[in-house]
C-alpha cells in the first residue's frame, strides 16, 4: 500500500514516469493506479484525442507500440493504458525494445494480471531503469484484517475485531470483493460510527452468530450445543458455507494453538506479535490451549487433514457436507 501510496504521489507531483508495468497476483492495485493515471494525468478536454485503452487480446504488442510512438494533439502528452495485457505473456518481451527509448511525451501503463514478467529478462531490467514496475502482491489472510483496517481509517471509518473478521472468513482474500463490501457499507453508515458486526449482518447478509468465527470459538471453548447448531445451520445452507473452507480455517486455528502451546511467554502482546492475531482474539486461542493439551491439538489437525481428504470424495463416496462436519466435531471434541 505505500508503494501504491509513492506511485500516486509522484503522479501527482507531475513526476511522470513513460511507462507503468503493473503486474501481479493482486488485481486490486492494478486497477486502483491504472484507473488514477487514466482520470488525472490529462484534463478532460485532452482526453478525447491523447488517451486510449487497448485491451491484450485484440491487439499486438507492435500496436501498443505504434500507439505509444505517437505524438500529442494539442497536449502535453498522451496516455496509452493496456489492460489484460497478460493475454500478451507469449510476445510481452518484444516491449523491450520500446522500453529501451520510450516516447517521452507518452504515458504507456501495462496491466500485466496475476502473471509477473521475468526479472532475468530485458524487459524486466529496462522498464525498471526508464519507468516503473510495480508487483502487486496477493495478501495472506492474516494480512486483509489489517488492509480493511487501514482502507477504513483512510475515510474516518472504524471496525469492530469481530465485524473484521467477519468479512475476511466470508470473502476471503480477494481486495476488490472486499472494496466493493466497504463502500456499500460506506454509503448506509455515518462517518465516525464504528463498524459491527450487527451491521454486516443487516447489510452484507452474513450471520453473527452462524460462521466460521463463531463455530471456531465455540470449539475453542468446548461449547458443544453451540458448535452442533452453528454446523446444522452449515447443513442447511452448504452454498453458504462450503465445507472446504470451514475445514481450512480450523486447520489454521488449531495449527496457531500448536504454535501457541510452543510459546513461553503467553502474554496477551507476545502471543498477538507471534501468532499474527489482533490482541483483541488472543483469548480464544488461550481458551482453545486450555480445553486441548498439544497431544490433542496434533491430533485434531491430523483429523482435520482427514475431513479434508473425505470432503473431496476419497472414502467417503456420497457423504453429505455436513455429516463429514458433524463427524468431525464429535471426534474433535472426545
């Protein structure tokens, strides 16, 4: 995010680069500077003859360079945006030789989605001596806490741990979904009031008390009458809570109680700085570490290793989602 940050910033500075090679697994960067280079660099009058967007799959890379060897009508300069350029992987190279002398009145953007270009290459070595590549990096789970964070308080917005976690286990890791989320809940809440996870609930439609972050904790806690209704509810609605992801979230719990049992200092900074959690869920996992000694926590996760291999269908031909969970449950809490 300060790189994205750096990139905006110089833009706006009029430290203009000839080319941006935006690339990566993460498309949400990608989009957010491509999309701020095509509304700022030229005023809305130049636009109509100096900026076009080419898309990879229908053209070539000579029309990108044709296009970018152009002159500016009646302007500073012209700006050339590529999107999909990764449908280009086969010939990207051949940019090399434009990047080696770029038009210098032109704003050239390449963006190159969930591919990277290789860094042994010339293409890779010029465009990062004359221009800018950016590698736009796809975020591991524990990290999308901390981004909606961060994104929230960039627009005078708070959010609740719990309403947090809320949208990171039902939508995972992709940033533009996540984007999408915020600015609805953006448009119906006041600046200043705190995101919670009554307000996701009314208007994302995810459930408080029925998910993975509730059925986790309810486990930690041997809280075996709600963890038997929150995966009834799962069997009720399997499209809303896929098997596989509940299985993976508490393999990545009960990997970090692993973790937590091998600390030392079990204060609540330490484990929140070693485990990578909010200080705010240090206990669950304390609960979780009392209700199950180490011996057990390995032998959940080979359980859930297990769950994970029948939920694919390999020996357990025809069983429901949700009996693989209740199953599971059961031997879990033995």
């Amino acid at each position: 995010m300060d790189e994205v940050k750096q990139i905006v910033s110089d833009i706006k500075n009029g430290n203009i680069k000839p080319i941006y090679f935006l690339m990566g697994e993460e498309p949400y960067y990608i989009d957010r500077i491509s999309e701020y280079i095509d509304k700022n660099v030229l005023a809305e009058e130049e636009k109509g003859f100096n900026q076009m967007v080419l898309y990879g799959r229908d053209v070539s890379v000579e029309d990108i360079v044709s296009n970018a060897k152009r002159y500016p009508m009646m302007a500073e300069r012209q700006v050339v945006i590529v999107k999909e350029a990764q449908d280009l992987s086969r010939t990207i190279e051949k940019l090399a030789d434009y990047a080696e002398n770029p038009q210098p009145t032109t704003v050239l953007v390449v963006c190159y989605k969930y591919k990277k270009i290789d860094k042994r290459k010339k293409l890779y070595k010029i465009v990062a001596k004359n221009g800018i590549i950016y590698e736009s990096k796809k975020l591991y789970e524990n990290q999308v806490a901390d981004w909606i964070r961060r994104v929230l308080a960039g627009s005078k917005y708070t959010i609740e741990p719990k309403a947090c976690q809320m949208l990171v286990e039902f939508l995972g890791t992709d940033l533009n979904k996540i984007n999408n989320e915020l600015n609805k809940l953006k448009l119906i809440i006041p600046k200043g009031q705190p995101i919670t996870a009554d307000k996701i609930e009314e208007n994302i439609g995810i459930s408080k008390e029925f998910n993975n972050f509730e059925l986790r904790k309810a486990i930690g806690t041997r809280d075996i009458v709600k963890a038997f209704r929150i995966i009834n509810y799962f069997a009720q609605n399997p499209k809303d809570n896929p098997l596989v992801v509940t299985i993976s979230l508490l393999y990545s719990f009960f990997s970090q109680v692993l973790q937590y049992h091998g600390l030392s200092d079990k204060s609540q900074r330490n484990v929140a700085s070693a485990l990578r959690i909010n200080p705010y869920f240090v206990s669950d996992y304390s609960d979780a570490g009392r209700n199950y000694p180490m011996k057990k926590v390995s032998q959940i996760i080979a359980l859930l290793r297990d769950a994970d291999v029948k939920s694919k269908g390999v020996g357990a031909a025809g069983l429901p989602p949700g009996d693989i969970l209740k199953e599971l449950l059961v031997k879990i809490m033995n």
